[in-house]
C-alpha cells in the first residue's frame, strides 16, 4: 500500500473518529473498508497493493455500507445523530395548546369551504410555525415570498458533521429527510456588504402521519439527516397536523449560528455572490455555468480557505445530481477562482 494511501486513510479515519467517538479502532477500521467496497480491512490493503487506485486517492466511499458495518459490530450509530430538547420543551406551551385546539375545530368544520374558513385555517397554520420557531430559536417560519433576502438556500450539508460520501445520497440539488412529508423551513439571515442579507435554512420540520410516520421510516430519517451533519428530534406533542398519528420531527444543522456567521464573514460563496457582477462580465458560458453553481449550492462549505479544501469537502462530494452535466473544466475553472478570490476576504 502506497504512503499515499495509508495517510488518505488516516485523514478518513480520523474524520470518523470524531464523529463516533465510542466506536473501537479496530471496529471503525473495519466499518470504513466496507465503506470502501472491500469485505474486510486486509481485502482493502490488497487492493491498494495492486495499483488499481491511484494515488492520493481512495474507493468510492458508500456511507450507507459503512454505517450498516458498524452496526453490525454493535453500535447505535443513530444516537449520534439525536439532539435532545430542555424538559421544559419537550412538550407543547400553553399558548402552541390552544392553538392545536383551534385547529382540531377548524379541521371539524372543513366542510365549510369559503374562502373566509380557509383563510383562517391557514392563519392558524402560520400561528402555529411562528410559536414553534419562537419557541425552539429556529429562525423565522418560510413565507412564500424571500421579502428583501438576496438570496435564499434550502437544506445543505453541514460540513462540520456531515459524512464523507454524502454527495452520493442527493438525488436534487437540496435535499428531504423525510419523503412524502411537506416540508417546513426556517431561515436566518446573513449579512452582505452592502447593508441587505442573504438567508439559508436553519430547520425543517415534518410532520409524517399514516404510511410514513412508522418506525423504519423514522429511523431512515434519522440517517439520512445524520449522514448530511443534520441532527433529528422527535416532538409528537408539538404536531399540529390534522392526522391524530401524525408526529413532528425537527431537523436542525449541528453547526450554531454564530459561528456560521464567523464562517460566512470570510467565505469563498459570499465573496463570489458579492462581486458576481463583476466576475459574470464577459464570463464564458462554461466559467458562466460554474459561478452560478458555486452561488447556488447550498452544499458549499463556508470555511474552506484554499482549493484543496475545497476539493476534498465539495467537489469529490457534490456528484449527483449536477456533475454529469458539469463540464470538463468545472474544477480548472473553480479553481481559477480561488486564485482570483484576495487575501483580504479570507478574514
């Protein structure tokens, strides 16, 4: 096995270690290389033995496998990705109570279809997202429209917790816990230069009821929200959905928003969303494309300061769906851009 090799696997297993503490080396060793397609530790040093992965490189990571491995060797690896709640939230305030009331009647009567009754249905709706978000810190509940935010990102990876092969589990350019629920976002704003602010999602909720508020389903949500550095609470008591079996899950970053601030103080996305204007003049269709992309994602990590970070933590990543139409300069062009992007930004 190649130097190379042995300090990639490091890095990997490090990463991993800070995210299951509890877990034996020996057993992690074991979970990563079935991770890495190979049924056993010593499967994958033959592997690398032979030439067949370049260097500097590893497998595919399939973080599906890795958990599934790990399991396997007894550990919970969802416990991880559960946030608890203060005793004092866990259930309902008295005010969120009669609001759930209100609806329960407001259900009864649906069949009173005028404009005016449902009006009110969705007023209580908002009522209830409000004394939510209020309650829980959240941010402030989606509206239909952005107000005066220059731009807005839905659900991305956390990239203080999520991972490796997270990019693998996208199958949009953001991403639902929770299949077959409508989701609910909360957003807070990050400053711009320029006085206005940007918002990116600081959490869903989902309320399943019926088919998708079982026990398997539940725990698929739980992983999936892990895998990306999301964690999962549980407050069925908080759920104002109509169903009678419906629950609430909160799905929150593990990142704070004080130190995303510090980090977007700095970041390589702010600095391009700041001088877009600029940097799209007389831009190529295909540096055109990679800006765009680069602004958009909401997967783009905030505190990478080089290209190599970057690298690592976004483009071997971000696969589906956007790299089967990424053209072949994506990464030449990107990296480009971080040879543009001062010094002086990377406060």
């Amino acid at each position: 096995m190649l130097p190379d090799h042995t300090e990639a696997l490091r890095v990997l297993k490090s990463r991993l270690q800070s995210r299951f503490p509890d877990a034996k080396s020996a057993h992690l060793t074991e979970a990563i290389a079935a991770g890495l397609g190979s049924s056993t530790h010593a499967a994958l040093r033959n592997l690398l033995t032979t030439g067949a992965v370049p260097s500097k490189t590893l497998p595919p990571f399939n973080v599906v496998d890795f958990l599934e491995r790990l399991t396997a060797l007894g550990y919970d690896t969802r416990s991880s990705f559960l946030r608890p709640v203060a005793a004092e939230l866990a259930q309902p305030v008295p005010s969120f109570v009669d609001l759930q009331a209100s609806l329960r009647v407001w259900a009864a009567t649906l069949k009173n279809m005028q404009s005016d009754h449902i009006d009110w249905g969705r007023y209580l709706h908002q009522q209830c997202a409000s004394v939510f978000a209020d309650a829980h810190d959240l941010g402030a509940p989606e509206e239909s429209s952005m107000g005066n935010a220059a731009h807005r990102w839905y659900a991305g990876a956390d990239h203080s917790a999520c991972l490796p092969g997270w990019g693998a589990m996208l199958d949009s350019h953001f991403f639902r816990f929770h299949p077959g629920c409508n989701d609910l976002y909360f957003f807070r704003p990050l400053p711009l230069a320029d006085g206005g602010f940007v918002e990116y999602t600081s959490a869903v909720i989902a309320m399943p009821s019926g088919a998708s508020n079982t026990q398997d389903m539940l725990e698929s949500a739980e992983t999936m929200a892990g895998i990306f550095g999301w964690t999962c609470t549980s407050l069925p008591g908080w759920s104002w959905d109509s169903s009678t079996d419906s629950t609430l899950l909160l799905y929150r970053p593990s990142i704070s928003h004080s130190e995303r601030l510090r980090q977007w103080e700095g970041s390589f996305q702010r600095w391009l969303l700041e001088h877009q204007r600029d940097l799209l003049k007389g831009a190529g269709a295909a540096r055109r494309k990679v800006i765009e992309e680069l602004i958009n994602s909401p997967h783009v990590p905030l505190h990478v300061r080089n290209f190599d970070e970057f690298l690592t933590s976004y483009l071997r990543e971000e696969t589906p769906p956007t790299r089967g139409r990424r053209a072949d300069s994506f990464d030449d062009i990107s990296h480009s851009l971080f040879d543009t992007w001062p010094a002086s930004s990377k406060a």
